[in-house]
C-alpha cells in the first residue's frame, strides 16, 4: 500500500470538514441529550416511588396513634362499665369511686400523651387562647380577667387543642 492510500481521506473542502465537525458534535449533544433525559426520568420515577413510600408511612404512623389512643380509651371504657356495675349493687358510693378512678385513668393518659389542661381562672383573658362566653363586673376585679372558667382548655405541648371557656370580668 502506497502512503497516500494510508492516509485518511481528507476532505474535498473546507466546508465539508466543517459540515463534518459540525456533525459530530450534533451527535454527540444528542447523545448527551439523551442520557441526561433518561436520567431525569429516572430521577422522576425515583421521586415519584418515594413521595407513595412516605404517604404510605405518614398512614401507617397514623394509624399506629389511633390504635395506641384506641387501647387507652379503651381501658376507661371497661372502668366505665365495673363502676355501672357496682352502681347497681350498692348505695352510690361505689359508682363514684368507679367514675373517679375512670377520670384519674383518663388524665393519666392524657397526660402521658402531652396533653394538658388549661385552667386559667384569675389570668388576663387572652382571645388567642380562651373562649368568652359572656362578662361579668366583678367588684374589686380589673376588667379583661378571667373570673370563671365554664370549662377548662386543652393544649399539647404550645399548640392549643381547645380554648377554655371563660366568663371575663367587665
């Protein structure tokens, strides 16, 4: 074989090499294009299958709280029904021992759970947390006091579960 025939074959022109460059790099930005949209379709199935992932857990979660919440309750149920019980043997005085222990178990859990009562007799009423549902002048009281509470609040942790229901003073 001669040299010339060893030698690539070069182009008739100028403008065939640059039509040829120019035909290399489209085929590899294409190539490029490619890959990368494969790989965000990838990414967006991968995403996609780990929001399902973490919805399924947020139920599942939630439905582990409501069956703990479910067996406590549960328990002051069946308190409820020994204290009804005993109420129909005797003069009263075991239903009230029935209810009180059902109250102290309910507390109980309440308070395992974060839960607390809010009581806020003789505080400045505050519209955030309390609830008026009326005003009373109260002598040798400023006005805007809680001076009765209909019935208490509830909070968990700082987060309010209930206002407390309150009279205020005029």
């Amino acid at each position: 074989m001669s040299e010339e025939e060893l030698r690539p074959a070069e182009p008739a022109s100028d403008e065939e090499a640059v039509e040829q460059d120019l035909d290399a790099l489209l085929t590899e930005a294409q190539k490029e294009r490619d890959e990368y949209l494969e790989l965000a379709q990838r990414t967006k199935a991968d995403f996609e299958n780990y929001r399902k992932r973490v919805a399924a857990d947020v139920q599942a979660a939630q439905a582990r709280g409501k069956i703990e919440v479910a067996r406590e309750v549960i328990e002051a149920v069946d308190n409820l029904e020994r204290a009804l019980d005993a109420a129909q043997t005797d003069d009263g005085e075991g239903l009230r021992a029935g209810v009180q222990m059902v109250l102290s178990g309910l507390r109980e859990t309440l308070g395992r759970h974060g839960v607390e009562a809010v009581d806020p007799e003789g505080e400045k009423f505050d519209p955030n947390r309390h609830e008026a549902l009326s005003t009373q002048p109260v002598v040798g009281s400023e006005s805007g006091v809680v001076v009765e509470v209909l019935q208490k609040g509830y909070t968990l942790g700082e987060q309010l579960i209930r206002p407390a229901r309150v009279v205020v003073s005029a």
